[in-house]
C-alpha cells in the first residue's frame, strides 16, 4: 500500500547511515564512494530546513485557497461541509499526484497537501454528527484514521505517531470516570505498544523497523503519561480512590524498571532514552505522591544524585573490556548524536529562568526636598 517501494526507503536510510559513519570517521572516503553509487534512488529530496519552509507554505497555501472558495461562493454549513469532504479527496489525489509524476520524498510540498487532506476530513468529520456543535470524539477519532491512513500510503513517521497521540484522546474525551479512561488507555497504549514491538522483531533491523521502534517508545512514555497522576492532572481530573491511587504510585516505579530491562536488552536506543526520561520524572515526583514537605534544597540533592548515578555509569562502562559492556559505550561515536546533543545544550540557554532580583531602597526625598520642575529643586523648598 506504501507508494514507495520497500527497496528505496531502505537504501534512502542506508545512505544517511554511510553519511553520518563518514563524519564520524567510522568509514574512510574511498570506501563511502564505492558504497553511495549503489545506494542512488529515482527520487527528489532536499534538506531538512527547505523540506519545514516547503511544507508551511504548502499547507498555508492549500488552507487559504480553500477558504477562499468557501467566502466566494458564500457557502452555508451544510455546503461547507461537502466543501470539506471534497477538498480532503482532491488534496490526498493531489499529494499522490505529485509523488508518482515527480518523484518527490519528503520534499515538503507534498507533505503539506497530504497533512492537509487530514485536516479537512477532521473537519467534516467533526461536523458531520450535528447540526451546530463540533463532536471532538469522531474529530479525534477521524484525525487517528486520517494520520494512519497517511502512514501506510506515504510512510510518515510523524504521522503514525500522531495517531497514536490522538488515539488516547478519544478515550479521555468519553464521558465516564476517570480511572475508567486512565485503565482504558493503559490497556490501549500497552496493547500499541506490543504491536509495534512484533512488527519490529520481525523487521529489525531493516526498514520500517525504525518506524516502529518509535511508536514503541511513544506508546511507552503516554502510558506512563496517564499512569502518573502527578503529571497528568491537567489532561482529567483525578478520581479521589486511594486503592487506584497507590496502584498508579507502584506502576510509576514499574514502567520504567520494565522498560528500561527491554531496552538494554533489545539495544534500543529511543526507548532507553525514554525510560530514562520517565525514571528521572518518577523520582522528581515522588514526595508529591507520598504528600511529603518540598524542600528547598530538593533540586540541589535531585541534582547532586544525578550527577554521580551519571559519573558513575560513565565510568562502569568505561572499566569494561574495550571500553565497553555488552556492546555499550560511554562515548558518542556518531556525529549526528554530538550535532543533537549541541543542539539541546543550545536550545537549554533560551530556557527562561528566574527573574534577576534587584533590590529597591527608598533613600528619601533629594537633596531640597524634590524640586517639582526645572533643576536644582526649582520650587521646592529649602
């Protein structure tokens, strides 16, 4: 069903790994030039930077036009509605145009179209139920269709994600109690989550294995998401049940054990670094579960704990034969991993922080009183 064949997405990947195994050092020159000329593929790409400016403009052009249309023609909400149906079809017939006659992956053009038939069929599914009001369930529930849908024809990974994001959402938005839902989507995100992982065992580790590993590890930290009701207050408010409240205090402190075994075990990067992720948000809210007293130098020991479990680890690793246990580093080999490593240590200095304290005395009226206008106390009094 995906419009690009299995053999091209594979050899695309294959390309990006020789690249980054080039910059890394890994592979010498002469060799990355005998392996790229069989890895060439019929296909338009482009970078990553042009690939986002694409596909904002895309998508706020196809948006604009179809507005346009509804205000010139006057549309009522029933032709509104056929409106959006139809731009939904013509603009998914329209991003599969683009691919086969000009071979384009992941240009961003056709991305914007392809995201933009979702969002019309999400409108007219949301509006379709009634009359007046917008129906979030089917909107959700037509969204997770629609990204799915996306997934297997152009093979998004972002869009496979989204539906799994969204698919919660339909869930949480049904009126019933709270720990209903939060067991619902426990059950729904675990279930995902298994399903993923076979279709990745039976892929690893070629194409769409990547692809599934991420939804795994999505699938993953939304469980914890809903299990932790520290965290997850503001999504629906929290049944007052302590036997469910302490079941979710031991689930906290399960999930990331668990999948933190499965991704040392399976060597799977992402979801390590999600269950890593979770583990240092299990213990930062710890003592609001136990309803323990915040105190002000909890940051400071949290900080000092992570430090040394950091230094620790590092050098455990290192202390290995070679350098390494089981295949584990404690160094970054690949050059793409110190480039997103950069990037996140640039993005943490636009962090906003505490506001500068400055300290405010009044030292009282100047010297002759104040004076009122001109210089020197003009008017006032001496």
């Amino acid at each position: 069903m995906n419009i690009y064949s299995r053999d091209d997405e594979r050899s695309i990947r294959v390309q990006r790994l020789v690249e980054d195994w080039t910059r890394s050092g890994l592979l010498q020159q002469d060799q990355r030039e005998r392996i790229v000329p069989e890895l060439k593929v019929d296909l338009r790409r482009t970078n990553k930077y042009l690939r986002v400016t694409l596909f904002l403009f895309g998508f706020l052009i196809v948006n604009s036009l179809t507005g346009f249309v509804a205000v010139f023609l006057d549309f009522d909400n029933s032709a509104f509605k056929v409106l959006s149906l139809v731009a939904s079809v013509v603009c998914f017939a329209v991003a599969q145009l683009l691919v086969r006659r000009y071979k384009l992956y992941h240009f961003g053009i056709e991305e914007a179209v392809a995201v933009a038939a979702v969002a019309f069929f999400v409108v007219f599914a949301g509006t379709i139920v009634s009359s007046n009001d917008f129906s979030t369930i089917v909107a959700f529930a037509a969204g997770a269709l629609g990204l799915l849908v996306l997934f297997l024809r152009f093979g998004y990974m972002y869009a496979i994600i989204g539906a799994t994001l969204l698919a919660p959402m339909i869930v949480f938005d049904i009126n019933q109690s709270d720990t209903l839902r939060r067991l619902v989507v426990f059950a729904l995100m675990l279930t995902i989550f298994f399903v993923a992982r076979e279709r990745r065992l039976d892929h690893d580790p070629d194409h769409p294995a990547d692809i599934y590993a991420a939804v795994e590890a999505v699938a993953w930290g939304v469980m914890y998401l809903v299990a932790n009701l520290q965290i997850s207050g503001w999504v629906s408010s929290v049944d007052a049940l302590p036997a469910f409240y302490w079941a979710t205090y031991v689930a906290i402190w399960l999930v990331p054990a668990a999948g933190l075994w499965m991704a040392m075990r399976d060597r799977q990067r992402l979801l390590l670094d999600v269950n890593i992720l979770i583990a240092i948000v299990t213990l930062m809210s710890n003592k609001q579960y136990l309803g323990a007293e915040q105190m002000p130098w909890d940051p400071i020991l949290f900080g000092v704990l992570l430090v040394g479990v950091a230094l620790g680890l590092r050098r455990w690793l290192s202390s290995g034969p070679d350098g390494s246990r089981h295949g584990v580093v404690a160094e970054r080999l690949l050059a793409s991993e110190r480039a997103r490593l950069a990037q996140a240590g640039s993005a943490a200095v636009f962090a906003p922080g505490a506001p500068a304290h400055t300290s405010h005395t009044d030292s009282g009226p100047a010297i002759g009183g104040g004076g009122r206008s001109g210089g020197a106390g003009a008017e006032g009094s001496f």
